[in-house]
C-alpha cells in the first residue's frame, strides 16, 4: 500500500515544495507520493519561489513542475502523514482536522532531531536557501529511515 505523505509550510512556494521534491528525488523505489500545500492561499498555482528553484535545481532537484495549493480538511483523508514545517502551520492544519480524524500531524524537523530545530526557517523571509534545503535533506533522510 502506498504512502501518502503531506508537507505543509505558509505559501506552498519556498519550504513545502522543497520537502516535496527532494522527498520525492530521495525516496527512489519506495512505495510513497508526496505532495505539497500551504496555510495560506496568496500564491494558489505559483510555481515556487524562483530562489528556492535554483538552489534545489544547483542539488539537482527540481521543482519546476510543481504549483502552490492552499491546504484544506479535505487533506487529512487525503494522506497517510501531514508534516508541518514550524508549529504555526501545525497550529493551522490542527484547527482544520475533522472531527474523529486520526491523521498524524507532525513537524518535519522531527525527523532530523539532531539538528537541533524544532521548524524549517523561512528562506522567503531568511534568504537561507542553502540553509533550508540542509534541513529539509537532513529530515527527508529521517523520515525516508523511519518507513524502511
């Protein structure tokens, strides 16, 4: 059975769509999708974020393909796994879920616990690009062990 895995962030153009691909590049033949979503709906069918683009395309990810969506209830039946990237997203998506809807929620950083972050900083706001794609690689690498 798949795995349908939901990475949330604030626009759905800088850190959610990077979790997405470069989840997405990591995971290879594993049984999973991935998709992508934002609290917020300002940049609904934006590709992300140019600078974002060319520091994940510089890793070899790209992300040219993918398109902002506003996350909504309908998601937690939708997918197996929502991970927020900092605890006012998390915050967001609680206040959202159905009632009786047991879909985990976390926060992404959980799988890199030793990176010492508790949320993926903004680069749209930081200007950490580089930054934010090590963080994001670091918690793909937990998240992708945590299902083997």
């Amino acid at each position: 059975m798949t795995l349908r895995i939901l990475f949330v962030c604030l626009g759905n153009i800088c850190r959610s769509p990077t979790a997405e691909g470069v989840t997405r590049d990591m995971a290879g033949t594993r049984d999973i999708t991935v998709d992508s979503a934002g609290t917020a709906g300002w940049h609904v069918g934006a590709p992300p974020y140019g600078e974002m683009q060319r520091a994940a395309g510089a890793r070899g990810c790209d992300l040219s393909n993918l398109r902002a969506r506003q996350f909504g209830p309908a998601d937690f039946e939708a997918f197996d796994l929502i991970l927020a990237m900092d605890d006012q997203n998390l915050s967001e998506i609680e206040s959202q879920r159905p009632v009786g809807n047991a879909t985990p929620v976390k926060l992404f950083t959980a799988y890199a616990p030793e990176r010492g972050m508790d949320h993926v900083p903004d680069p749209y706001y930081t200007r950490d690009f580089d930054g934010a794609l090590d963080l994001v690689e670091a918690c793909a690498t937990g998240l992708l062990k945590s299902i083997d």
